[in-house]
C-alpha cells in the first residue's frame, strides 16, 4: 500500500486559533487595532490607545532565569500590557505572573532613573483552564495594605482571564475568539483581517514559518504511524513503530526545509513589490509623471495610473 508523505500545510493552519501560542504571536504582531481591542475587553475601558504592540521579547537575565514575553504593548500614558496565552495549567502559576512582572520591572527602569518613572505594568494570562479554580471570568490581582485593605499603589497589575466563560458579555464574546478558526465567524472583527491574511491567502504563509515546527511533528506522526504500521506486520508492532518514526521525522524534516525557504523567497517577493509601490506613492505625490514612475520602479504604466486613482 503505498504511502502519503505529504499534509497540506494550509488545512493545518486553518485549524489553528488564537489560544495557539504561535498563532496568537502572527495575528498581533504589529496589530495595533486587533491588540487595542482585546486590552479595551480585558480592561473594561474603552479609551485605551495602544501606540505599538511587538511579539516574542526576550528579557535577558545575566545572573538568573530569563523571560520571554509572548506579547508586549504600549499604550498612550505608557502603561505596559504583557498578555501570555497559557494552555496548561502548570504554565500559569502565580509565581510566574510575580516572575514576568519584576521582569518588565527590570526592563523600563533605566540605571540612573529614579524609581517613580517606573511605568504600570500588567501581565495578563489568558487560560485555557480555570487555574485559580474560583469559577471567575476574570482575576484582578493587586497588592494591598493587609492592616486596612488599601491598596499599595505600587503600579503592578496581574490579571487572570478564564476562557472556559464564553458567554454573551463582551468578556465571553472575545473567548469565544480566542477558539474561533474562521475568520468570518467572529465577534470582533479587529481580528479578521489578520486571520484572513494568515489562514487564506499564500502571502501569509511567509508569516507562519514559525508554525512549521508543529506541521513537521504532525507529518513525522503521520508518516511514522503509516510506517510502523507495515513494518510491525513483519518486526513486530513495537519495533515497526519506532523505526517508522524515525524515517517518518526525517522525512518530515526534509519537507519543512523545502516548505520554508519556497515561503521566505515568497515573502521576499511580497515585500520587494510593496516597496515598490511606496516608492511609486511618494513619486506621484511629489508631481512626477506617470511615465518617469513607471520607468524608475519598473511598474507598468497601468499599475502606476492605479496608484494615482488611489491618492
């Protein structure tokens, strides 16, 4: 019987939702709009104004344990919003939260600054579970004066999201995205148009490169299944299994290298045309004919006249 090797890389991602790490990385890096969104959900206040929103910071300790921020935004008075996604339980602890806070701590206090520049930081987790077991939408969590209850105001926020709460709140609403794969089906729609990029266009397959570690896992599992299920007919199903894993991981290794460098020369593509086009814009704005933009960029004259509606 012969076997397939291949899995389309474009059905897994179209699986994939906001609760997947990687996933929720592409859909808000650089999202202003979608990021402001969930922070106005989550905060219940809607004049928050997120100003930049960047993925994947790596806070590096030199004399102990290092962090890695899944998300990092900032808002117009400077508050700094730290939102991780956490799908196992032991990946919420409340010594981590207390961790990630100091961290940004560490980071936006410059040596020589005096302590009351220290901006309000929030590290948000959005769970998979209900980790404090309350049975809560949401945790505030912040520090207070054990005597009289007053709060410390020492500017550090955690906060606990349950996304097992899907209700009709605008609260449930953004969990019931937070599990959402079609782009098209959900609540809030600051969310589409990246989901829309990532899931159905080949554009954005440049962008979920890091994702192929995941794809190459499910085709080693796949391949070595189909492997081991042959060669345990003849070895033993143990023995047929293992080598079939293998073969299967290699192979599947193989197939990531190739689907990797034909998605990075696509996104190289993708952003040369686009430079092109900004170079086109400028030109045009600045009163040059379509005729010399056509013949600097190399756009055809038609493409240019296009742009030139545009303005």
């Amino acid at each position: 019987m012969p076997i397939n090797y291949f899995i389309d890389i474009e059905q897994i991602v179209k699986t994939l939702c906001m609760m997947n790490n990687k996933f929720m990385n592409a859909m808000l890096h650089d999202n202003i709009p979608a990021t402001q969104k969930m922070l106005r959900v989550i905060m219940k206040n809607d004049k928050i104004k997120v100003i930049s929103v960047c993925v994947q910071n790596f806070i590096q300790n030199l004399f102990g344990h290092s962090a890695q921020l899944d998300i990092l935004a900032e808002d117009e008075n400077g508050r700094r919003f730290n939102v991780e996604i956490q799908r196992a339980d032991e990946g919420a602890p409340a010594k981590r939260a207390r961790f990630y806070s100091s961290s940004l701590d560490t980071v936006f206090l410059k040596a020589g600054h005096d302590y009351e520049e220290l901006p309000e930081t929030y590290v948000i987790f959005i769970t998979e579970n209900d980790v404090l077991q309350r049975n809560l939408p949401i945790y505030n969590i912040d520090r207070y004066i054990g005597q009289n209850m007053e709060l410390f105001k020492d500017g550090s926020h955690i906060i606990y999201v349950n996304s097992q709460i899907q209700d009709d709140t605008p609260l449930g609403k953004l969990m019931q995205d937070m599990y959402c794969t079609d782009p098209a089906k959900l609540n809030y729609k600051e969310f589409a148009p990246q989901m829309e990029f990532l899931k159905h266009s080949k554009d954005g397959e440049g962008e979920m490169r890091d994702l192929f570690e995941e794809y190459a896992h499910q085709v080693g599992q796949q391949i070595g299944q189909q492997i081991g299920q042959q060669l345990g007919q003849q070895l033993g199903q143990k023995i047929g299994q293992q080598l079939g894993q293998e073969i299967g991981e290699k192979i599947a290794k193989e197939k990531v290298k190739e689907a990797t460098k034909k998605a990075t020369m696509r996104a190289a593509k993708t952003t040369k045309k686009k430079t092109l086009k900004d170079m086109a814009l400028k030109m045009l704005k600045r009163g040059d004919s379509v005729e010399d933009v056509a013949e600097i960029t190399s756009l055809p004259p038609e493409s240019v006249r296009a742009l030139q509606a545009s303005m």
